[in-house]
C-alpha cells in the first residue's frame, strides 16, 4: 500500500464538491482501478463516510457534513504517515498538499482543543470540555440527537435527549440551545454541567424563532453590584488592561492612560485589578481603592517574615 496515495485519494474526495469515479482517480494517482477499489473500501473501513453515487456521473464521495477529525490517526500513525510522505520518491503536487493537510492535524499532539467552522475558530487548553464541545459541534451540523446526563445548577441529576441547534459563549461559558425531548420544549444546557454524552440517531430538525441568550442567568453578573470604575494606568500595565476591558475602554491622558467600564463589584474586581500590579491606581470608587489598600496590606502581613 502507498500511504501518499491513500492520503491522496482522502484529499481529493474531501475537495470535491461531485462524486469522483474510479477512472479519475486512477489517472490522477497512476494506479489501477482496482487498487483504486481497494483503497476506497480501506478509508470506509476506517471510518470515512463514503457514498456511493450509481449513473452517468457516478463515483464516490464524502458526505457533505463529514470533517476529518485530528484524532483520526493516533500519535504513532501519524508519525508514521508524515515519514512516509515526506521520504517518498513521488514528491509531486498532490504529495505535498496531502503532507501540508496532514501538518495541520497536529493540533490531536498537545493539549489544545480547537473548535473550528468556516467562520470560527476558538481555540483552548480544557481537553475534557473541548471533547465535549467538538462532539456537540460536529452532532449540530450532522443534526445528531445527543443523550445527555445532566447535572443541574441547584445538584438535581436528569437523563435528557436533545437536539442540539447552535453553540452560545456567554460570560466565558458555553452553552447549547437544544430541543429537550424531555420537557418538550427549548432549552439552554451548560456544556460544563453535561456529564456524559452519547450521540444518537439523525433528527429532521424544528423550525424555532430565533436565539435570545440575554435569558441565560450567568454566575458571572447573576445578583452582582455594577459599579463604574475609573482607573489610571501606566504602561507596564497598559497592555493588560486592554485585554481585559477592551481597547476602547482605555484611552491617553499626559503621560498615563485612563480607563473607565462598568463592572460587578466583588472580590473577582479586587484580584483582577491586583493582577495589574504596580502599573494601575484606583480612582473611584473609593470604596475599591480602600478594599485593594487592604487586600495587599493582607499580603504584606502573611507573607512578612520575622
């Protein structure tokens, strides 16, 4: 078997937008139809949807919602692989595109979870949550029902079957707007609360109104003070405070800068603002500027050594 090859044939079925027939791929790859055949049957026996279209434009193809997933080829095989392409005699066009898609895989090798889409692309280091959002994703766009195990906010446990619609972050949580079959109704799930996920058999799909995830109750605001802060920043601090209000948040003035936002007032404010360090100064409110005077004269105390 010529593992360029196999790769080759993968790459041109995920390209194409029609079916490809076995006399195309056997000219484009120099082989004959019948290992064409037979690399056809080894990508459907390791997992690929392939279809099989009959008629006068025949051929194969992948179904359309399909997307090769970076944990296809364990750590070893795509050692493997990516050795055998790059060692191979055959270093023509369609060699090097495989090994570049293939390059691009490596994200399955450390601890990143990436959840992309044509317009998407969010990037983070939580496995079992980026497991969980991956699978989520991929059941949206195949419409795939999910089993879930579900452990509510207030510790009640339920088993739900949901169709899933569309993916929501919200004050850094993701949540699912689904269909529960259980309460018969739509409903948002927490995608850190989901214990345990099965994917089940296609759903034909509800029409619904829209989604309005302003009725999401967060940890994050949910009961929380709002106060408007106003601080001097200097530029040890300057890039910092960007990321976190937003550059429109912090503008020039003389020498320093000055960034004002409206934030909920608890002990989350007081550590972000003592994680600028020495570059920030509290201007109002007051109440604030006393209660970081007080968290670091807390520090100082703790960590004095006599």
């Amino acid at each position: 078997m010529q593992i360029p090859v196999l790769v080759g044939i993968l790459s041109t079925l995920l390209a194409s937008d029609e079916p490809v027939n076995a006399e195309t791929l056997s000219k484009k790859f120099e082989i004959s139809t019948r290992s064409v055949y037979r690399y056809i049957g080894m990508l459907s026996e390791g997992g690929v949807p392939i279809e099989s279209c009959i008629g006068r434009h025949g051929g194969w193809r992948i179904v359309e919602t399909y997307k090769l997933k970076a944990t296809y080829f364990s750590k070893e095989e795509y050692e493997r692989l990516m050795f055998s392409l790059q060692s191979s005699s055959l270093q023509d066009d369609v060699t090097r595109q495989a090994t570049q898609k293939l390059q691009g895989l490596n994200r399955t090798h450390n601890n990143a979870t990436v959840l992309k889409s044509d317009r998407l692309i969010v990037d983070g280091s939580d496995s079992v949550l980026g497991e969980l959002i991956t699978t989520v994703t991929e059941c949206i766009s195949q419409k795939k029902l999910c089993t879930i195990e579900y452990h509510a906010k207030d510790g009640a446990d339920s088993v739900r079957v949901i169709e899933p619609y569309c993916l929501i972050l919200k004050d850094g949580a993701w949540y699912v707007y689904s269909f529960c079959r259980l309460r018969k109704a739509f409903r948002y799930f927490k995608v850190s609360r989901i214990v345990k996920l099965e994917v089940g058999e296609r759903f034909s799909g509800r029409s619904y109104d829209g989604v309005d995830s302003s009725v999401i109750k967060t940890d994050v605001l949910k009961g929380k003070e709002m106060c408007e802060v106003l601080l001097t920043v200097e530029n040890s601090a300057l890039s910092a405070c960007e990321e976190w209000l937003g550059i429109k948040s912090v503008v020039k003035m003389g020498e320093n800068y000055l960034a004002k936002a409206v934030l909920p007032y608890d002990e989350l404010l007081i550590n972000r603002i003592l994680s600028l360090g020495n570059g920030v100064r509290v201007e109002k409110p007051q109440r604030l500027r006393r209660a970081v005077i007080e968290r670091c004269e807390e520090i100082m105390r703790y960590n004095y050594d006599e």
